[in-house]
C-alpha cells in the first residue's frame, strides 16, 4: 500500500480561485457533434460530471484543458481562454486521466516532475529545485532518480497527481484518474486531493465517486440533461440508468 508524506496535506500552495466559463460550447468529431451549446458556469469547490459511455465526458475534459478548441464558443478560467492562451492554461488546469502511461513522458521521476515546471518557464535550476520540493513534501525523495517503469500503478498515478501540483493550477480536471485502482490506494489518493487541491472537476461514469461533491452535472448525448446538487442530479441519471438497462435501449449500438 502507498504511503504518502505526513506533511503533504498541508505544504502544497496552490493557485487563487477561478471560475470555468462556458458558453455556446460545441464540438464534432469524424463529423458527428459531440457537444451541444453548453453553457455553464462553474464555481463550487467540487464538482462532478456524470455519464454513460459516449456522452461527450472526455471530449469535454479536453476541451476545458485546452487540449482542443472547440468550433465554436469559448471556456474560459478566470476570464482566460485556455484554447487560446496555452501557457496560461498550463497555470491555470492540470488533467489527471485514466492511464498514467498516456501522461508521463520522461525516463525519471525528477525529470517528469521538471517538465511542466520548464513549460512554465522556469530555469533548469528552478524547475529541479521546484521538484525536488515537491518530492520532500510527498515524502518521497528516495523516488528522484528512479526509472518511472519501477513504480507501481498507484505510485504512476501519484507522480501525476505531484507533476500537476507542482504546476499550482487553480483546477484540477480528473478524467476517471483512479479505473484500476485498488481501494486503499483510490482512498488515499482522494485524501490527498482533498486537502490539497484547489477546484476539482471529476468526469466519470461513477456516481460513488461523488461523494461529497458540492454540485453534479449530467452530460447526455452532449448536452446538460440536468445539473444541481449531487442528490438531485445523481437520483436523476440512475433512474435513467436503470431505465435503459431494463429496457435495454440500444446499450451495444
């Protein structure tokens, strides 16, 4: 099981609130619309995104990082468009997805933690100091030089959670960060978020995830079919869940 740092709860500074704008948001790929004129403003420390296979969730992760722009409208952070201004977007949003593997890019732990830091444009010295800081406060120099092909899932999983951290986003996007996971590591790495991370957007298919969450919204066929506190809003969607499974409305098309 993972253990992290005694101090790392209360350590990490993290950047000022900001609230997510969207407005007329919409999006096709392979020319079928994925997103449909959402507009929504976000602001709550915790918010979910629910929703089955294909609602959109994941094209809509990207588009809030600025990973994509969309065809038309806008998400701004803080009044920034983050498709438009990438070095602000590195400031302001950092994404945890599913697979550690598709985040981590360098051979060592040092080094992927150096990386975002020199996208920020930081000096080597600076970024190399800023990781090793943020190593301490996990606990886990020992971890510097080691190849990132000797970690484990859950400890992949944490060096992303640290590289995005050591960035200060106002928010963080959680894009389904713990499918695979076993419990305790899924428990302590929600602990961790908890008591260091600023906003926190969680896209998943998984109510039970959104415990204690502040406000959820559900996303069906790329647009908000509902959108209000997480009882309301969850009671909503498993009742359509439900309904569909019973039914069983083109759940293989």
């Amino acid at each position: 099981m993972m253990r992290f740092g005694s101090n790392a709860r209360n350590e990490i500074a993290v950047a000022p609130d900001a609230a997510i704008e969207l407005r007329g948001v919409a999006h096709s790929l392979a020319g079928r619309e994925v997103l449909r004129g959402i507009d929504l403003r976000l602001s709550e420390r915790r918010i979910g995104l629910v929703g089955r296979n294909g609602s959109g969730k994941s094209t809509l992760a990207r588009v809030l990082a600025g990973l994509i722009a969309p065809d038309s409208g806008a998400v701004t952070i803080g009044g920034t468009d983050v498709a438009r201004d990438r070095r602000a977007a590195l400031r302001l949003i950092g994404v945890l997805f599913q697979n550690p593997d598709h985040q981590i890019i360098f051979p060592t732990v040092a080094e992927e933690l150096a990386f975002g830091l020199k996208q920020l444009g930081q000096s080597r010295a600076e970024a190399a100091a800023g990781a090793d800081g943020m190593l301490d406060r996990f606990g886990k120099r020992a971890w510097r030089e080691r190849s990132v092909t000797e970690l484990s899932q859950g400890q992949r999983h944490l060096l992303c959670l640290m590289a995005v951290l050591a960035m200060s986003p106002a928010v963080i996007l959680l894009d389904e960060p713990f499918s695979g996971l076993d419990i305790p590591t899924t428990r302590q790495l929600r602990r961790m978020l908890d008591g260091v991370a600023p906003r926190v957007l969680q896209i998943t298919h998984d109510p039970s995830a959104l415990d204690g969450y502040d406000r959820v919204i559900w996303l069906d066929e790329g647009r908000v079919r509902a959108d209000g506190p997480p009882e309301e809003t969850l009671a909503l969607y498993l009742a359509a869940m439900e309904e569909d499974a019973d039914a069983g409305t083109d759940l293989f098309d």
